[in-house]
C-alpha cells in the first residue's frame, strides 16, 4: 500500500443488544420497495406497496473503512422480524464482485444464512448470538431472521471485494426460509440460483 493511503487505527463500541455502532461511517435503510425481486410472491409485496406501506426490512451500520485492498469492511445489521407473503424479511444476499471470504458474528436474535456456490450448492447455517459463520470466497450469502426479534449481526470483509446483487436479483437463491406454523422451513428451489455466473 503506498504510504499515502495509510490511515489512522480507529475502534468503535457495539451495541449487542440494538447493533448501534459508535461512531459509524456510513448508516444504511433498506425498505421493502428497494429489495426489488428478492421476495417471492410479489402480489405480497405490491398489496402491501399498493397500501401505502414499505416497511423497514433491515438496517446496516458502518465503519466506514476505505473501500482498498488490504482494509476490512466491517458493519452491524439489523434485520428487522417480519414476513413478506410467508417469507421471513432477509437481506437481499449478494456474491462478492473479487470473490473472497467473509466472517459473520451472531450479535442478538434468531436467523438462518443461506449460502450458495455458483453451481447451486447451498447451505444453510444458524446465525444466533455468539456464533460465528465462515462465508468462503465464492459463496453468496443471505441472512433470514426466522425469529420475533431483530435479529442483528456483525460482518467482517475485504474492503475490495465489492457486492454483486445483480445475479441474485436475475437467478435467485436456491432455498428459500418459508415461515410454517410450527417454524421455520428450507425449501429448495431448484430452478433457482443454479445457473449463476460471475458477473
Ligand atoms: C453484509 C451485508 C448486509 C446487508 O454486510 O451487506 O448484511 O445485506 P445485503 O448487502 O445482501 O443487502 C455483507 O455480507 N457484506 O459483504
Ligand atoms: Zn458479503
């Protein structure tokens, strides 16, 4: 790295219990009209938009290190608990542009990481608190809280590795978390997600 660009050490405190991160760099508010395609029923979703309503989905606090190589990203999320159709609220999942890793810290709450190899492999990992979940370069990620709380995470990556949502906005995840009765579901969805590529 050249000299120039090196910065300051910098902390923050967390909040455990509402994922406030202070200071933050940069705060995020993600409302159902600006999720475009991740849910799946979008009568749902216009019946709701078509009352007048665009709920908060999740939150998202910060750090605000600079987007370079050789720096980690690092920010809170508050998923708020909620459904959409019978779908838990989630974030909208993303591959990483400069595929690298990514690790997750379960800070408050109840949620389920669904993850996906490019070849339609998925996974899925329970997000509680004081868990960790290792995202692998490649795989794309999306958190569902499954539970009655926020559920609120923290997430450390690679300044650089940009997000790609635009394959998961054309191809989707290959499982979705359905909200049944008696909990939460994983159903395959194998037409989805298994022909995504590098964008
Ligand atoms: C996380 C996510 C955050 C919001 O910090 O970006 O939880 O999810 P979406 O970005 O998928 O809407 C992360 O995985 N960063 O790389
Ligand atoms: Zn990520």
């Amino acid at each position: 790295m050249n000299p120039a660009e090196l910065t300051s050490p910098s902390a923050s405190t967390l909040d455990f219990a509402t994922g406030d991160m202070v200071p933050f760099g940069r705060a995020v508010t993600r409302r159902l009209s600006e999720m475009g395609r991740a849910f799946a029923n979008a009568e749902a979703v216009a019946s709701l938009l078509g009352q007048g309503q665009d709920p908060v989905i999740y939150r998202s606090f910060a750090h605000g290190a600079p987007e370079q190589a050789g720096h980690l990203a690092h920010l809170t999320t508050i998923v708020l608990p909620g459904v959409v159709g019978d779908e838990y609220y989630m974030t909208r999942g993303h591959y990483h542009l400069k595929d690298s890793a990514e690790v997750y810290l379960g800070m408050a709450g109840t949620g389920l990481m669904v993850m996906q190899a490019r070849d339609g492999r998925f996974q899925v990992e329970e997000l509680v608190k004081n868990k960790t979940v290792y995202v692998p370069p490649g795989w794309a990620h999306r958190t569902v809280n499954t539970g009655s709380q926020e559920l609120i995470f923290l997430a450390v990556y690679f300044s650089d590795a940009g997000h790609d949502y635009r394959s998961i906005e054309e191809h989707g995840f290959a499982a979705r978390v359905l909200a049944r009765s008696n909990g939460p579901e994983v159903v395959p969805v194998p037409e989805e997600g298994a022909s995504c590529t590098a964008t």
